[in-house]
C-alpha cells in the first residue's frame, strides 16, 4: 500500500514554494531599498516607510490572493 500520489504531491509542494518564496524575494528587495533610502534621507523616514507599507501590503494581497486560487485549484 504506498502512496499513490507522488507526482501531484510534489507539484503542490513546487508551486507552494514559489508562492512563497516569490513575494519574500520582493519583501526583501523592498526592505533593502528602504533602509538604503533611510540612510540616504533620514528626514524623510515617515514617507518612505509609508511607501514601503503600501508596497508590502499589494505584494501580500497578490499573494494570498495566488495562495487562496491555488488552494481552490486543489480542492
């Protein structure tokens, strides 16, 4: 009796990964430019970190937005 579902377990697994990993690629690209924009300009921290806010709050709705789709795909 083994499992069956080998192929599709891994698929699940890939596309999962890279709906995670992809927006903490980003997350991360968006933070390093922050703190670089900091260091650049401290007087403006208040709008640069509010800018940055509205980009990680799209890039997380897109995500999950993904992430809820593809959980509907599998059931």
């Amino acid at each position: 009796m083994g499992f069956r579902y080998w192929y599709e377990g891994v698929m699940f697994v890939v596309i999962f990964g890279a709906l995670v990993l992809v927006p903490c690629f980003f997350i991360a690209w968006i933070g390093c430019e922050m703190a670089n924009a900091l260091g650049n300009s401290p007087t403006k921290s208040a709008r640069i970190q509010t800018d940055a806010c509205w980009k990680v709050f799209i890039i997380e709705m897109v995500s999950f937005f993904f992430i809820a789709i593809c959980f509907h795909l599998v059931n």
